[in-house]
C-alpha cells in the first residue's frame, strides 16, 4: 500500500516568504508527527497531531510556524517569513494510534531558504 | 534537561564482523526505545522496540539490548554487510501520548 508521502520533495525560497509543506500520512492512521533534521543535526519533534488536534505545540520554534490537520488526513505546515536558520528536511511520520506504535516516515521535504 | 546521545557520529567496520552501536540517555524514564535506519536522502525506517521491561529483542541479524539502570541500549547488527551501511536513529519515549526523542544518529559504514 502507500506510504506517508511529502510534497513537495525540494523547496527553494527567498527568505522573507512564505512556505507550505504537505503531508499524506497512511490511509488510517490516526497520528500524525512533524520533524525537523537539520544538517548534521538529529530529528526535532515540532508538533503531533491526533485526529485534527493537535494537543502540544510547544515543539514549534517560533510563531512563524504553523501546522493543520484537516479531515483527519492531510496535513499542512506553514511557515511564514522564512529565514535563513529554518533551512533543513522537513519529515512528516503517521502512526496508528498516538501510542506505542512504530512511525512510518515520508521522504521529507528539502527547504533551503536563500 | 533530557539528552539522548548515541557513542559515536561515524562508525567503521570489516564486512562480516558485529557492529555494536550505542544509545545512552540522561534525566528520563523511557517506557520504550526504538531503533531506525536512515538511508541519505530518505525518512528513517523503523527497525526495532524494546519496553522498558524487556532486556533483549531480535530480529533477524539485529539484536537489541535496553538497560534501563545503566540508561543505555545496544543495537548489535550480526555478520555486517556493506548493504547495512546507513545513519542508526535511537528513539525514546515514555509512552503514552509523549512524542519520540531522537539522538542524531550514528553514521555506520561496512567495508568489504
């Protein structure tokens, strides 16, 4: 079956604009989880959803970041007047449930802020 | 404040022998710790979870271990092929709707 796909794979921006990354989790999975791997760097949890709820958003690095979840599936992550520092691979993971369940990761999206 | 380290960036091996990576964590109390393999340019892959009360888990060539009083898990590949070169993610949590913490990871090169 399908995995979690990203879209899209390769994001090349002027630092001041703004972004949005997406996300297609497995068809089912109820949780949903934003990461952040910079180069060199390991992942950084950003934000989790469960169902359209997202219960923690503490992960978010500044309030440029956003993030929705919309019909339980899709999600977006939005990031307004990028900066050079928000350069890295954006990972989007699902899961069956908000538990202990192995995350199933997509490709990523590569953003690199000029 | 909570530190997952993994022993070393970069790890070299002969083809054939045993790799034995490393994950140690400090101020925290996971209930599981699971193991993924990240390719370049691809998301991590889950591998393996080991429960906080169990001390050994196998699978195929891997095998894991989890010491919950050193704080500290092994992740052993038996009989290394080059194929098994890739970045070893080590994850935490402390389950229920706590999030994964990862370690950076640890760069394993198998040489033929």
């Amino acid at each position: 079956g399908a995995g979690v796909s990203q879209s899209p794979s390769n994001k090349v921006t002027e630092k001041g604009k703004d972004v949005e990354l997406r996300c297609d989790p497995i068809s089912g999975h109820t949780a949903l989880y934003w990461y952040r791997q910079s180069l060199g760097q390991g992942l950084e949890f950003l934000i989790y959803f469960q169902g359209n709820s997202a219960p923690d958003k503490s992960g978010l690095p500044s309030d440029r970041f956003s993030a929705e979840r919309t019909g339980g599936s899709v999600s977006t992550l939005t990031i307004q007047r990028t900066q050079q520092e928000d350069s890295a691979v954006y990972l989007c993971a699902s899961s069956p449930q908000l538990r202990v369940d192995t995350q199933y990761f997509g490709p990523g999206t590569r953003l690199t802020v000029l | 404040s909570q530190k997952i380290e993994q022993n070393s960036e970069a790890l070299n091996i002969q083809e054939g022998k045993t790799a034995t990576l490393t994950c140690n964590y400090t101020n925290y109390s996971p209930a599981y710790l699971q193991w993924y393999r990240q390719d370049p340019g691809r998301g991590p892959v889950f591998l393996l979870l080991i429960r906080e009360n169990e001390k050994e888990k196998r699978k195929e060539r891997l095998k894991v271990t989890f010491d919950t009083t050193l704080k500290q898990s092994l992740f052993h590949i038996t009989a290394s092929q080059p194929a098994d070169s890739a970045t070893y993610l080590c994850a935490l949590s402390g389950g229920g709707n706590t999030p994964l913490v990862f370690g950076k990871g640890t760069r394993l090169s198998v040489i033929a």
